[in-house]
C-alpha cells in the first residue's frame, strides 16, 4: 500500500509541479505589476506540498506504520520517482494526442489550431511541461528556504525550468533522429 501511496504521490506532483510553475510565473508578473497580495497569495499556493498533503491521511495512519518501509525512506523514493516518470509520460502524451486532434480540426480556430500544431510535437510538450514544472519545483523550494516570491522564482526557479526544459528538448531531439534513422 505505500508503494501504491508514493507511486500516486509521485503522479500528482506532476500536476502540482506544473500548476506551481504557472502560479509562480503569474505570481511573479503579478507583483512586478505592483498586485502584491496577489504575489502573496501565489506564493503562499506555491509554497504547500499538495500532492504529499493528499496522501496524509494515509501517511498518518497505523496502517501505513505497519509498512515494510517508511515513506520518507529510500525504497519509498524510488516509488515516488517511478509515478513521476509515468506522470510526466502520460501528461505529455495525452497533451500531443489532444492537440493533434486539435491541429487538425476543421472547426478549431486559428489560435486553437497553432497551439494544438505546437503542443502536437512531444518533444515541444515535454519541454513545456519541464520548463513549467521546474520553475514551479524550483519556486517552492526557494520559499520552502525563506526567500520571497520574487527571490525564489529569480534565483531558482527559471533556472531549474530552463535546465529541465533543456534536458527535455535535448532528449526529445535525440529520440526524433533515432527514430528518423530506424526509419
């Protein structure tokens, strides 16, 4: 049961990640255009680990203290690892499908078709939702560690967005040329 805990806590962080990432961004504009409790309350979204508080009924159970292991320890991680993979697998999947059928429907309309011929790439998702869910990962550290909004999305959060990205696109690039050359 608590592989099943960490598995399903490792899925939604996904969501949580990428929600994070454009509560921060949006936070983040908020208050470079003065809306400060705007940032506040982006910031104090941010900050709460809501894909482990929806396990803490469990967490906190005498069912889950009679485990084989623990949930904070290394086996749990690995669990936790192995639902954020298939998270963010599935994510980019389901995204590409949809905005395929998007792309390529005659009633859509422009905008729709362009970000349904964008997002229709996996690679092209896969790097957004990288991008997005490291800065929003990135982000609530830096407030977990007590810097402001403004300072932990700075001095984190776009840098680990623009590093998960990078290793995103890199990798989707190297699959689209091996795919090319089995082909």
């Amino acid at each position: 049961t608590m592989a099943f805990a960490k598995v399903g806590e490792g899925a939604l962080s996904v969501l949580e990640d990428i929600g994070d990432g454009v509560v921060s961004l949006g936070g983040w504009v908020a208050g470079g255009l003065g809306f400060e409790d705007a940032a506040n309350a982006a910031a104090d979204f941010v900050e709460k680990d809501w894909s482990h508080d929806a396990f803490n009924f469990y967490y906190e159970s005498d069912f889950a203290k009679a485990s084989a292991f623990t949930e904070d320890s290394a086996i749990a991680g690995a669990f936790e690892i192995a639902g954020s993979t298939a998270g963010y697998l599935a994510l980019g999947g389901a995204i590409s499908g949809a905005a395929g059928v998007a792309a390529n429907s005659a009633k859509a309309g422009k905008a729709l078709k362009a970000a349904g011929t964008f997002l229709s790439s996996t690679t092209r998702t896969n790097t957004a939702t990288a991008f997005l869910s490291g800065v929003g990962s990135g982000t609530e550290a830096g407030l977990k560690s007590g810097m402001n909004l403004d300072e932990a999305i700075t001095n984190g959060g776009l840098q680990q967005g623009v590093v998960q990205g990078g290793v995103a696109f890199v990798g989707g690039k190297l699959g689209e040329r091996a795919a090319k050359k089995n082909a």
